[in-house]
C-alpha cells in the first residue's frame, strides 16, 4: 500500500460536500466493499513523532471550528469519521485524549460524532465520565448514533453502566433506528438482562425484529434475572417463547421455580389450542406436546386428540429439512399402531427402532416382523417380541460386529426401554458362546444411558427431562445397581473401555440424584464410598458432583440433616452434612475427609457461604470454622493446601500459622494477596488476626496501605492502650501555624505510618484539614518519589470538591492516570505542577505509543522509566528536550534491552542543564545481559551526570558508573568477585552496595570492599527479614571489622525488601545499640541505619 506524504494528509484531512456518508465503508471509502483492513490507522502509525503531532494537531483545529468554516475548507469528500475512529484508537495512551470528548453537548452533530467515537472507544479501566451520557444519547441523537453504527464492534463496554443499558431498553420503541445498535452493545456486556426486560420487548412486538428476535433467544439461553415474587402469569409470553424457540435453559428454569402452575399452564395452552390453525401457536402446542409425560396427561380421548394432532403436524413436514422434529413427533406419539405404515415412508432404515419402541407386541405382524429382524440395529428389541428360544435371537446376535455403536441416537424417552432390555439381557443371555455378545450389549446400554444424560442433562440440566431419568432408575433400580457395581468393559476398535465409572459421573451430576439415593440403600453402600474415594482424589471432577454421594453417606452413617446454608439455585450441597462426614471420616482416621476439605477449599463460593455463618450470633460449628480458617491460611503456603497440613492443624486451629513465615518478597506477596482477596474474613478470623498482630513492625511496613491493614493495627491499638480516659476541658496553648505544618509534616513523611491514620489528622478542624491538604498537594517523599498518601483509585478524586485533601492532583504522579484527568486541567497540571513522572513502556517506538506528548517546557524534575520491551526508540523519550529542570532519571529494565548505551547516548547529547543522576535498575532475573558499558563516555563528553546502578545482578558486566548496588543470586565466591569486579568496580568509588539475603556474608563483603576497592559508602541491604534476631555480639563484630577499613567512611546496613519501603534497623529495639561500640562510626543517622566517622 502506498502510503500519502504528511502534507497532502493534512491538506486533504476532511474534505467533506456533506459531513458524513452512512453508505460509505469507514475504511476504504467506497460502497459495498469486503475491506477488512484499516488503512487510517496503517497510514497514520508510519509517521515519525513530529508528522503524526501535527496530524493529530490538524485534526484538532479542524474539529474545533464551526460547521460551516470546516465545511468551507474541505470542499471534496472524505470520510472524516474514518479519521476520527483512528485517532480515538491510536491516542488511547496519550494525555491529548480527553480534549476530543468536549464536544458531547456541542450543537455541531459533526462535533458530537468525534466526541462519541473517543468516549466509546476510551480503553480506561473505568468508564469514560460522559459514558452514561452516551448511552442515554442513543435514544435522542438517532443521526450521529446511525453514523457510528457500524463501528460497534470496536466499542468497549463497561458493566458497571450496565444499569443505563437497561434503563433505555425499558424505553426504546420498536422503530427507533438505533435499536440494533442498542441491543448489540447490550449483548456484548455478556450481562444477564432481567427477565422483566425481556418480557417487556416481547409485549412490544420486538420479535418481529429478527436481531431482536436473536437477542432475546441469546439472553434466555444463557443466564437470566428471574424475578419469582411475580406470578407465572406475568411471563407466560417469555415461557411460550421459550418452547417456540426450544429454549431448555429457561424452561427449565420456569419449570424449577413455578412446577405446578407450570404445568397447569402449559396444559390449558396446550388443550385451548390444539386445533388452531395460526401457525406460530400451531409450533407452540407441537413443542408442548412433547413434555405429554411431564404434565401427566391421561384419558383416552386426551391421548388420542394429542397423537393425532402430533401426528397431522409432522405429516406436514419436509423430511428433509425438518428431520429433528419429525424424529421428536413420532417418538412422542402413546401408540404409535395406526401411524406406523405411514411413518415408514419418512423415516431412514436406521430409525425404524424407535417406531417399535411403542409399538404392542401384538401388533407386530410379517411385514413389521421381517423389518425388525432385517437390521442388526434392532438388535436391542429381540427381547421385547421373541422368546428366548426364537430363531430370530441367532439371526440377529450372530450380525453384531464391534463397528456397531448408535447409542447416540437414544434420547431420554428411550432409558425405558433400554433398561428392560438389559434386564433381560442380564437374566436370559447365559450360555458360555454368548458371552462375548451379552457383554457387549451390556456395554452398549451402559454407553447409551451416559449419552442420554450428558447430552441432555448434564451440560442442560433441563429439569423437565430430568425427571424421566430418575423416573427410569427409579423404575430399574436392581438393573440400575447392576450397571453401577460391575465394570461393563468390551473390546472395541480404539482399545478397551470402561463405563462403570462414566455411569456414576453423569449420575451424581443431577441435582434431583438425592431422593433417588436413599434408595440405594444399603446395596450399593460400599461401592459409592469406593467412588466417592476416587471421585475426591481426582481433579477432573467438581465436588459438587459428588456431593450427593456424601450426603447419602451421611444418612447411612447416621449423622445430622440440618442445612444450615440456603444454597444459591442451581447449587445442591448440603453444606452440614457434608462436612459432618469430614469430621466423621477424620475420627476414623480416614483421609477421605482430608481429600475433602483439600477440594472444598478451593470452591470460592462455598467458601464464601461458610463464612457468613461469622457473622450469626450463634457460634460457628467447628467442622465450618475448621474448613474456613484452613482455606484461608492456605493462601500463605508457599507449595499450597495438602492432605498433610490438614491433618496437622485440623484439631489445632490455634497452631496453624505457627510455621508460616513472612520474611522474604514471594512471603510478603502471598500475604498482600490475601488481605486484599479475603479481607472482610480477615477481620472475622481471630486466629488470622492474632497471627499478624504477631508480626514485627517492619513486615507490617512492607504490606500495602489498605483499609484492611489499618483496621487491624487500629484494632490492636485499641486492645493493648485499654479503655480511653476523657480528660477534663483545658486550654491547649496556640502554636503558631508553621509549626502546626511542620509537626504535621513530619507525620506524613514517616512511610511507617499509615495512610488512613494520616487522613485523620485532617478531621481535627478546619485548620488542619487545610494544612494537610497543602501538605498532600504540594509534597511528597523526594527520596523514594511517592506520595505521603496510598491512592488505589486516582478517577474517584475530585479536586474541585471543597472536601476534597487533593487540591490539584499530586506533584508526582504515574503517566497512567493522566489520561483520566480532564483536559481543562491539564495544561496547569503538567506545565506547572507535576514534579516525578512514572511511566511505563510496554511497546515499540513508533508515534501511536508515544508516552507523552509536550508542547511547551515543564517543571518535571524527576522521571522513571519501567520498561518492559526489548527496544525502544527515541521516541520515547525525546520530550526530555522540553523539561529543562529535569534533575534525575531512572531506567527500570525488566527484559533484555538491547540498545542500551543508545538511549544513554541519546539523553548525553541533549544536554540537559539541570540533571544530576542517571539510576538504572536491571531486575534480577536478567543474567544473559551484555552488559553496561560506559567507560568511554567519560571520555567522549566533557559533562556528565551521576551515574549510578540501583540493583544489578552479580556478575553481569558494567562500568562507568560512580554508585553500584549488586544483588548476589547467587553462592557467594569470593575469589571469582576479586577476578570479575576488578575493573567493573573502579569508578563506583561513592558507593558500592550488596544486596543479600544471609547476614553470614556481611563480613566476607566488608572484608572483599576494604581490601580490592577504594569506595567512600559501603552498604549492605538485607533484602530478606531474619527468622531470628541478630545478636549483639554478632553486630559488634561487624563494627570491630569496620575499624580496621582504610577507605570506607560511611556504612549503611539495614533491612529493606522493596525500594518505596521504609529501611529498617538490623536491631528490633533501638535501644539494643547502646550496648553497641561502634568505634570510629561513632555518628548514626536517627533510623540507625547508617553510620559516619564524622558528624553529617
């Protein structure tokens, strides 16, 4: 493709006559075209950062001017909302994205258009904030909605406005032009519409719709919002829809929650109508026909009116087409005699079966004779009409053949028949030559039987049908036995195969099952605790299925029935006694129960229900209690849940974390985890909260600032201080304003301190709050650059609201959230108050992912790059040229960068006048680098800034830089170190720093810096908290080393696992370094964590 020069793009941008084609395609501009590539966006993502800045400024004047200028200038034909549909997709990441949505309310509908396309393609984590604007605009802004119509598929939709959707669905009419949009957008939320919605389209007449028609058939097949408190009456055009349509979903569902007036219904509908001539009520009464059985329709002149009626309706068929209904009609029909010849003629030799299957012995004269006994395939029906001793037996058992498997044409209308015939089977096939034969037959009502159920009842669960299965076993429950306690196996071409096991697994999976197991009882006892054993132990099955099994264990075993859940429906666990057999099974010392609770802890929403039993006034039964606070301290176990720490701690829940520690990043990142995923239960759980108020202050310090994490310190707090004293009214003495700030300030500085406490020091009064909110606006930690406040969800601040601590947004802010931010804010935002810049590159260096856009210079004084991409152009960071106070960088490199000393390169040659370090840090996992090397620059430019390497691995080749931090990943070998940091360490003569997770190496790495370097500040960072304290003859030894160095005038040792986290002292009570000599390092720093000859 031959793309157009900038210049001409710009000049031909949006020739319009008319401001918009609806007949045009968006992408090639021609009518009825298959283009299916978006030749805007290739056009636009091959220009450089300057030609695509001026396209999108273009585009921006262009859209800003009225109608009838824009109009005037572009007198030939465009497709501007091509352009704009680009640009929404390719500015997705930029800051310059909000200003294209302004122009919501405009009058201009060219104008409301572009806005449309940038607010329903906005990629936000959260909806645009005009979003529900745009939705209610559907109903009203028929043109502009018709011109972007076809753009839908792009369009993100976010479920949270889900309630909008539905509000103009309850309005929309049948002949508004947008309603194909509407419904197509609903449909891609994949959100259950309630059932009242769809009721309410069906009284409209929607269905004469054919996409509204496939929109409501879509919705009902998936799940629904039924609301039961309404009578069945209220629904009954949704429940005739449903059969029209052969929706098993929600008939199943109406079936579940009305049965009787369900079934009353359905029969005088069905009765009312039956001679009606309408054809689409003629298709109802025919799919109501076949649930005959279901309603419990009797009486002769009933049967025959309803079998003459099927009969006449598939007469009238196309067998060719209609093929399923006729096979459904027939099969359904009481007697099939006086329709038998004639169905012969519609039907393929391979179905003649089921015509016999209601046909009466006495019926069968020659000709029927002579079909049956022609086909093997009949085989299964010898029994029904010859005895045992009939020749036709050795006609037809001699022409079975392995090959021979249509256990996939029975349906659940056949489980009657297919169990009588293996009962005879079982009881008249015994001589030694049949037994080959008798097995296979076996086998192959086995197979048939799992067929029918997974088919129809397993993936469906269609409850009408269901209950012929369990009418059917329960009819043969000694052949149902039989199948279920011997292994039908059979030889057949792809090898050996078992169904016994296949049987039980489609069987327990219904959720009616329950009644039918008391039946079992006690036959089948041994052999379902045997499935439920090796049911338990596989992963391939949901509990659920098996649940079932326990509770009829649970009757055998005498144990208690109560509920004490009420169960979402669809659900069939009987939460108590289920849990009841884990404890019994547990008694007895079985593993069975162990394997249980392992499963069960993995079911979120039965953990959930469990859980709410806190809440009870009642005391939690220990069984429950047991399941839940072993579930959740599983999330700390670093391999997770197994049979053997169940069976630890199921009788000791006050030991269970007793060997859980928190000490290194993968700890601290499983406990993160979980007081974010379970943090309404850790504040249930004595025991959890016992645990973590167990924990030292400095791995409290490492978890995030969460509401969950303060109410447990608060909690704590309050228990340790006691009841508070009221004090009697006295005059507080008046501090003066600046030391009200500074106080203040000092509070919020400390990282150690949590956000939530620090938030109310803004509720004293009116003072303070001002004074925190100039505090949190206007500052932030510079060394660590993040703010004094954990902010998880920047799009719920308004600063224009007077409550609000956030006067403008923070100094330092991620790149992310500027997107967020209104346009109107921008400009004073980025030019005139962000200061630390965090941004993350994920992409290539093309213009569409450039990370921000400058047009004037800034006051940005610190930037941190994280990047996560193998290359990245200049274009990532040749905005630097407009930040003249830009003072530090930081390269945060989590893949194999290749060009390395480019971009160092790149940022040398812009001579930024105020910037003093270059930090870069290289993840640890990197060790195939090629290294950094920046000797050479030195020499090739007269003025550099610092540079200085945050964390490298050990030896991954370096030099050039003045400050290095090596992180050891690997045994510690001292003489390889000498060989390899001989040269790589020579310029690192302001610090070199090692990060470790034994403190055994801190003096092996003093001795290793004093002898081979010349290094001012040694430091060395424990990156994994100790299981036990450091002892005071240890650390004294560490001083007595330092003593004796030549060139090391300051040292700095401390704990610290993350770089925004506090450093803590390697002396848990600060008062333990009294008792410390610290020699010539007499001088410390108040965190004591670093140490200095002379006072700094």
């Amino acid at each position: 493709m031959s793309l157009v020069p900038i210049e001409q793009y710009i000049q031909d941008y949006y020739r319009s006559s008319s401001l918009f084609h609806l007949s045009k395609c968006f992408y090639c501009g021609t009518v009825g075209c298959n283009c299916q590539t978006t030749n805007e966006i290739q056009i636009l993502e091959s220009y450089n950062d300057e030609e695509f800045n001026r396209a999108v400024e273009s585009f921006y004047v262009w859209a800003s001017k009225p109608d009838e200028e824009a109009v005037s200038q572009t007198p030939t034909c465009s497709h501007y909302i091509l352009k704009a549909s680009a640009f929404s997709c390719l500015l997705a990441d930029d800051q310059r994205f909000d200003k294209f949505t302004r122009w919501i309310d405009s009058s201009s509908l060219r104008q409301r258009i572009i806005s449309y396309l940038f607010i329903v393609n906005c990629d936000f984590d959260k909806p645009h904030r005009y979003y529900k604007l745009f939705i209610k605009r559907m109903l009203t802004d028929i043109i502009a909605f018709q011109a972007i119509s076809k753009l839908t598929q792009k369009m993100k939709v976010h479920q949270n406005c889900f309630d909008s959707y539905l509000e103009i669905l309850e309005q929309i009419s049948l002949d508004n032009p947008n309603v194909t949009l509407i419904l197509t957008l609903i449909d891609q939320s994949r959100m259950p519409v309630p059932s009242s919605i769809l009721v309410g389209l069906l009284q409209r007449n929607f269905t004469t719709l054919p996409i509204a028609r496939k929109w409501i058939k879509a919705h009902l097949n998936s799940s629904f919002i039924m609301d039961t408190t309404k009578p069945l009456e209220f629904y009954k055009d949704l429940l005739l829809f449903s059969f029209e349509n052969k929706i098993t979903t929600s008939i199943a569902s109406f079936y579940d929650n009305y049965k009787e007036n369900f079934v009353n219904l359905c029969t005088d509908y069905l009765l009312e109508n039956i001679d009606c001539k309408n054809e689409r009520i003629r298709n109802i009464c025919f799919e109501l026909s076949l649930y005959r059985d279901v309603f419990g329709l009797e009486g002769k002149d009933i049967v025959t009116r309803i079998d003459e009626f099927i009969y006449s309706y598939i007469s009238t068929l196309d067998s060719k087409i209609e093929k399923e209904k006729i096979e459904n009609g027939f099969r359904s029909i009481s007697d099939i005699t006086p329709y038998f010849d004639n169905l012969l003629d519609v039907l393929p030799v391979y179905k003649y079966q089921y015509l016999f299957y209601n046909l009466p012995k006495h019926s069968l004269n020659e000709k029927r004779k002579n079909l049956l006994v022609t086909s093997s395939e009949n085989i299964l029906l010898i029994f029904k009409f010859f005895d045992h001793n009939d020749p036709v037996h050795s006609k037809l058992l001699g022409s079975f053949n392995n090959g021979y498997q249509t256990f996939r044409e029975f349906d659940d209308r056949s489980l009657d028949c297919l169990f009588t015939l293996a009962k005879k089977a079982i009881d008249v096939v015994e001589d030694d030559d049949e037994q080959q034969t008798r097995q296979y037959i076996l086998y192959f009502v086995s197979q048939s039987i799992i067929e029918i159920i997974n088919d129809e009842f397993y993936i469906n669960l269609c409850a009408l049908k269901i209950q012929r299965v369990l009418n059917a076993i329960r009819k043969h429950i000694d052949t149902f036995y039989y199948f279920i306690s011997t292994d039908h196996t059979y030889k057949i071409k792809s090898g050996r195969t078992s169904t016994k096991y296949k049987l039980i697994d489609m069987i327990v999976g219904i959720n009616q099952i329950r009644t039918l197991l008391w039946e079992l009882v006690p036959q089948s006892h041994e052999f379902l605790v045997k499935m439920g054993l090796i049911g338990v132990g596989s992963n391939s099955h949901q509990l659920k299925h098996y649940s079932n099994i326990f509770l009829f264990l649970g009757k055998h075993m005498d144990l208690e029935k109560e509920t004490l859940l009420c169960w979402p429906s669809g659900e069939f666990y009987n939460l108590n006694v289920i849990l009841q057999n884990v404890k019994s099974f547990l008694s007895q010392g079985l593993d069975l129960g162990l394997a249980i609770i392992n499963r069960m802890s993995r079911d979120r929403q039965l953990i959930e229900d469990c859980q709410k039993l806190y809440d009870k006034p009642e005391p939690v039964p220990y069984h429950i209690k047991a399941l839940c606070e072993i579930t959740l301290c599983s999330a700390l176990l670093p391999n997770g849940l197994d049979v053997n720490f169940i069976r630890d701690y199921y009788h000791n829940l006050d030991a269970l974390y007793t060997n859980i520690k928190i000490l290194n990043g993968f700890d601290f990142d499983r406990l993160n985890k979980l007081v974010h995923s379970d943090k309404m239960f850790c504040l249930k759980s004595d025991i959890f909260k016992k645990f973590y108020q167990s924990l030292p202050k400095r791995s409290i310090s490492h978890l995030e600032n969460i509401r969950l994490t303060y109410l447990l310190e608060k909690e704590y707090q309050d228990k340790i201080k006691g009841p508070k004293n009221i004090l009697p009214d006295i005059q507080v003495p008046k501090l003066p304003d600046l030391l009200i700030s500074k106080i203040i300030h000092y509070v919020f500085f400390d990282s150690t301190v949590h956000s939530l406490e620090k938030v109310q020091l803004a509720y004293v009064c009116k003072r303070w709050f001002d004074v925190c909110s100039d505090i949190v606006t206007n500052h932030y930690d510079q060394e660590s650059w993040v703010t004094y406040l954990t902010v998880h969800q920047w799009d719920n601040i308004n600063i224009k609201h007077r409550f609000s601590l956030f006067k403008q947004y923070p100094k330092r802010m991620l790149f992310h959230y500027l997107r967020i931010i209104d346009y109107d804010q921008m400009d004073s935002l980025l030019y005139s108050h962000l200061e630390t810049l965090k941004l993350n590159i994920v992409g290539t260096g093309n213009a569409k992912n450039r990370p921000i856009y400058l047009e004037k210079d800034c006051m940005i004084k610190n930037i941190e790059f994280i990047i996560h991409t193998n290359d990245i152009g200049p274009g990532y960071y040749s905005f630097l040229k407009f930040c003249p106070m830009l003072e530090n960088i930081v390269l945060k490199i989590y893949l194999h960068l290749d060009n390395i000393k480019e971009i160092f390169e790149y940022i040398f040659q812009m001579s930024l006048p105020s910037l003093k370090t270059i930090q870069v840090y290289l993840v640890h996992t990197i060790k195939q680098h090629a290294g950094f090397d920046l000797a050479e620059c030195h020499q090739k430019y007269t003025k550099l800034p610092k540079l200085i390497f945050m964390s490298i691995p050990n030896y991954v080749h370096f030099s050039g830089f003045s400050s290095v931090a090596i992180k050891i990943v690997d045994d510690l070998d001292i003489e390889k170190m000498i060989q390899f940091y001989r040269l790589p360490l020579l310029t690192a003569k302001e610090e070199i720093r090692f990060s470790i997770k034994k403190t055994d190496l801190i003096l092996p790495l003093i001795d290793f810096v004093d002898k081979y370097h010349q290094t001012k500040h040694m430091s060395l960072c424990i990156c994994q908290l100790p299981e036990n304290t450091l002892s005071i003859n240890f650390v004294q030894s560490i001083f007595d080393r330092l003593n004796n160095t030549n060139n090391i005038t300051q040292f700095s040792v401390f704990y610290n696992l993350y770089l925004q986290t506090p450093k803590y002292s390697i002396l848990d009570n600060h008062n333990q370094w009294n008792q410390i000599d610290l020699k010539k390092f007499k001088y410390k720093n108040t965190p004591i964590t670093s140490f200095y000859q002379t006072f700094q």
